[in-house]
C-alpha cells in the first residue's frame, strides 16, 4: 500500500512547527512536521494547509514544495511531500504535543525514518528562505 502525505514544514522567527505522534498509532511518540493523508483530487499545498489546522489549529500558507522522499516501512510505503509555510492566522492549541524548535534541536529529536534525510537537511532549506531572492 502506497500512501501520500503532504506536510507543512511551518518557520516562525527561524524556529520550527513540530507535534509528537499520539500514543497507540504508528511511529507514537515521535516527532513530525504537521501534516496527513492527502484526499483524493485534493491539491498538495491544501492537503497540508488543512492538516496542519486540523492538527494545531493554527492556519498556514503553504508555498513551495521543497522535498519528497519515498519510504518504505515494510506495510506501507510513505510518499512525503514537504511544503514550505508560514502562519497566517489561528491560534496554535495549547499542547504537550506542539512546539517549535530550531532546526538543531530537532535533530536531537526522534523523527519517523522517512523523515530523517529531510530533517538533516533543513540547514539549507532555513538558509534559503532567509536569503534575498
């Protein structure tokens, strides 16, 4: 089974949007951009404009897709779409389960497999973003 998801890599002030997986769910207790399931004849950028509000609350705009990578992980193989976003409106719930974190500190943290080489990378796409076009 193959399944796409479309994530929001959200950057406030060159910090970070990162939830934790819940408990009793695949990869529980790991940490992730927020991001889900993309519905079928839905747009990436929307799927995770919209998952990222179910899932925080808050509202982002998403802009440009800066990676995928395609993971196996023995019953399902993952399709990770990450866009760039940014805030724009809402107000992010009060949760254990939410934080922003600079790109070093979520090095340390636990991700997903599939998100690893991304999350390696994030040095250059931070970098990229701060530079004037």
């Amino acid at each position: 089974m193959r399944i796409e998801v479309c994530v929001a890599v959200v950057e406030r002030e060159g910090r970070l949007l990162v939830r934790r997986r819940p408990r009793g769910g695949h990869l529980a207790g790991l940490w992730e951009f927020p991001g889900g399931k993309r519905r079928p004849g839905e747009r990436g950028r929307a799927c995770a404009e919209r998952e990222t509000r179910e899932e925080t609350g808050l509202r982002v705009r998403a802009g440009r897709e800066a990676a995928r990578v395609l993971h196996d992980y023995g019953d399902r193989r993952v399709l990770l779409r990450f866009f760039e976003a940014v805030p724009a409106g809402g107000r992010l719930r009060r949760s254990a389960s939410l934080r922003w974190v600079t790109p070093a500190a979520l090095r340390r943290l636990p991700v997903p497999a599939a998100n690893r080489a991304f999350v390696g990378r994030l040095r250059a796409v931070t970098a990229r973003r701060a530079s004037p076009p």
